[in-house]
C-alpha cells in the first residue's frame, strides 16, 4: 500500500513499485525523491518509511526487504543502495535461488538528521543514529553511533561532527 504525503515532491521519473503482500510504503510531508529512484517491494513483508523533509538523490534503490525506516531531515546522496535482505545459501545441494531469503537482521533504520554519502550501500541490520555522516563509498552493515563520521567502515569512526 502506498501512502504519499500530497506535500511530498516526487520526479514523475520515479519507480515506486506497489506491493502485492501488504508492505506499507510511506512517504511523508516534504519529502524530495529525485529522478531514477527505484522503491522496490522484494525479499519480505518490511515497511518503508520515509520521514519528513528527508531528500532521496538520483540513483538510489531502496529493497522493502525486513523494513527501512529513514527518520526526518535525511539527506541521501545519488546511487545508494538500501538492502535489508538476506539470501540463505547454506545448502550445497540447493541452489542459491531456490533458497530463497534468511532470517532478518531487522532491517534498516536510519534515524534523524544523517547525511549518506554517494554510493553507499546499507545492509540488513544496519543502525544509522541521529546525526551521522557516511562517507561516499561506504558499506554499512551494524550500528553507526550518534553524530559520528564514517568513512567506509561502520567499525571505524575517524570524529565526531560538531
């Protein structure tokens, strides 16, 4: 189900995809999603929330997955990935395909006021807290403490924003 602030600007150039299992896709007041953003319900039942004024640059792909919950005032650079899904692959005899997907990690939450750099790419499990900053490049998967700068690895913070 979709729920679209009517105080939210969204290219017409957008792909935001309906889901066929009940995932809620919410997308608040002043929200600001770019061009070639694509929202895509696959690899479980998770919701999406997009707070307000919280801006999405050309690029991005957000997987419904285990849920993605992006707090207000969100800046999110072009070409990111969001990925809150986990393919199983634990069987030799299987193909990975038919696996289908892992338990969650519990999704993604990126709480308010957090800036991800160009090309970063969230994984299941990942907690952006308030105030962080991810540096271009980065992959993310575990905790990002408050107002932290992260440079490519979520286990390493090289300072603190002031």
């Amino acid at each position: 189900m979709l729920i679209i602030s009517d105080k939210a600007k969204i290219s017409s150039m957008c792909d935001i995809e309906d889901s066929l299992r009940g995932t809620h896709i919410i997308i608040e007041e002043g929200v600001c999603i770019d061009a070639f953003v694509k929202i895509k319900p696959a690899g479980g039942c998770g919701d999406v929330t997009i707070g307000r004024n919280s801006h999405i640059n050309s690029g991005c792909v957000l997987y419904t997955g285990n849920g993605i919950k992006i707090g207000e005032d969100v800046l999110i650079a072009a070409n990111c990935t969001f990925a809150p899904v986990n393919h199983a692959f634990r069987s030799r005899s299987e193909k990975i395909i038919n696996q289908r997907f892992a338990p969650s990690k519990g999704g993604i939450i990126v709480e308010d006021d957090v800036w991800i750099g160009a090309g970063t790419v969230l994984l299941d499990g990942t907690h952006i807290h308030k105030g962080a900053v991810i540096g271009a490049g980065s992959v993310v998967r575990g905790v990002v403490e408050a107002y932290s700068i992260n440079v490519g690895n979520p286990t390493v913070v090289v300072g603190f924003r002031t």
